[in-house]
C-alpha cells in the first residue's frame, strides 16, 4: 500500500453535470477527511468521517455535495448539478488516530473543471 | 479555532538554513503546532509537529517559543526541492479535526 489513492485525477465537466471522487485511504485508517482547494489558497475543511460515520461537515459544504464511506474503507465525493464555482483541485486524506499527535497523509488529489 | 500568522513568501539560496516563522498568539495549551507542506501539483505533506519542546526529525527542526505564541521550522540546507508552500497549524487535543489550513508560506529557493 503507497498511501491515499485518488480517482479521477483530472476531470473537465460542463456545468448542470453530477460529478464523482473516489478516494481510498490508507488500509486500516479510521479517520478520513475531504479538503477543497482553489487556486492560491490553502485546503478548506469540508467533512470528515471516522470509519462509516460523518461526523462533521462544513458549511461549505452545499445540499449539492454528498459524502459517504459506507464501509469504512473507501470514500466517494459527489458534486450534483455543478457549478463555475466548484472548479477546485479536491484532497482526500486519511489518518489512523487522532491528528494533534500525528499526521495526516493527502492523496494527490482530484481537480475538476467546470466548463 | 486559535489562527496562525505567516508571511505570505520567503526566498533562500541553496544549500543555505531556512528559518520559516509562524505566530500564534492565541495558542491554547492543548494546541499542538504542525507544519505541512505542499509541492507542485501535490497533496500536503506532513513534516514535524510539537507541542513545547523544540523537536527535531530527518526533514526539519521546529523551534517553539517558551510562550508558545510562536515557532519557526527550520530547513538545515534548503535544496532545489524544498521550493515550496509551508502551512503552520495548530491542532488541539479534542476527539476529532476539523482541520484548516490557511495561506501558508511560499518558498522559493535560489540556485
């Protein structure tokens, strides 16, 4: 295992479309966390999961966006009826216990274009 | 969430010490100080996090203030592929994070 594994890497969409982001963690991670980031800025929180449960999600994060781990494994992001706006480079990242005390490995992350 | 300060750009020779500064002043005792760091095209990277004493690792050194209002990550010998943005943070002791990263520093190394 090399660590977080994002798919697709790249993806070009036109507006009104619904887009999905698959991100799998590194095996036996518990916690699981989706970032936004666009250009220039650091990542934006937007939801967290530890094992199948959400347990936080921002405000950023619209009716339009949903999150599911339903295992606890692997996680998907979905975008419904996209938006200029969503255009945004999307970080899965994993860790295996609390962060404070340790670290928080990214994936290379998903970018997406809405044309 | 307590914020962090950090100068938006900093430049280094190669081969020369780099000492990135972040302030915190609003630090709470349970927050611990982490510093990532994102390179081209790539997701964050961890490199070193303390809590109140100066910690060292094979990537850095992290300097804390006594007052812990501030800390500096010390790159020993910047390389061609250090070049790039460093995010200071503060995580606390609570059950789970919502971490946030702000605008970081960007650094850039000179050959």
């Amino acid at each position: 295992d090399t660590g977080v594994s994002q798919d697709p890497r790249h993806k070009i969409t036109k507006r009104g479309q619904n887009v999905t982001f698959r991100c799998d963690p590194i095996s036996e991670h518990n916690r699981l966390y989706w970032y936004r980031q666009t250009l220039g800025q650091g990542p934006e929180f937007l939801t967290y999961f530890q094992n199948e449960a959400q347990l936080e999600k921002s405000r950023l994060l619209s009716d339009r966006f949903s999150a599911e781990r339903p295992k606890g494994s692997f996680s998907t992001l979905e975008i419904q009826r996209t938006e200029q706006g969503d255009s945004a480079m999307y970080l899965c990242a994993s860790s295996p216990g609390q962060v404070n005390t340790g670290e928080l490995f990214f994936g290379e992350g998903s970018r997406l274009t809405v044309l | 969430d307590a914020k962090t300060t950090q100068p938006n750009s900093m430049e280094s020779n190669e081969e020369e010490p780099v000492h990135l500064p972040c302030n915190h002043s609003t630090i709470s005792g349970t927050d611990y100080i982490h510093w990532y760091r994102q390179l081209p095209s790539q997701g964050p990277e961890y490199v070193i996090h303390g809590l109140t004493s100066n910690v060292n690792n094979r990537m850095a050194s992290l300097a804390i203030a006594e007052d812990r209002k501030s800390s500096t990550l010390i790159l020993h010998r910047a390389t061609l592929r250090d070049a790039a943005v460093y995010y200071c943070i503060l995580l606390n002791s609570g059950g789970y994070q919502k971490v946030t990263f702000g605008t970081g520093t960007k650094l850039q190394v000179i050959p």
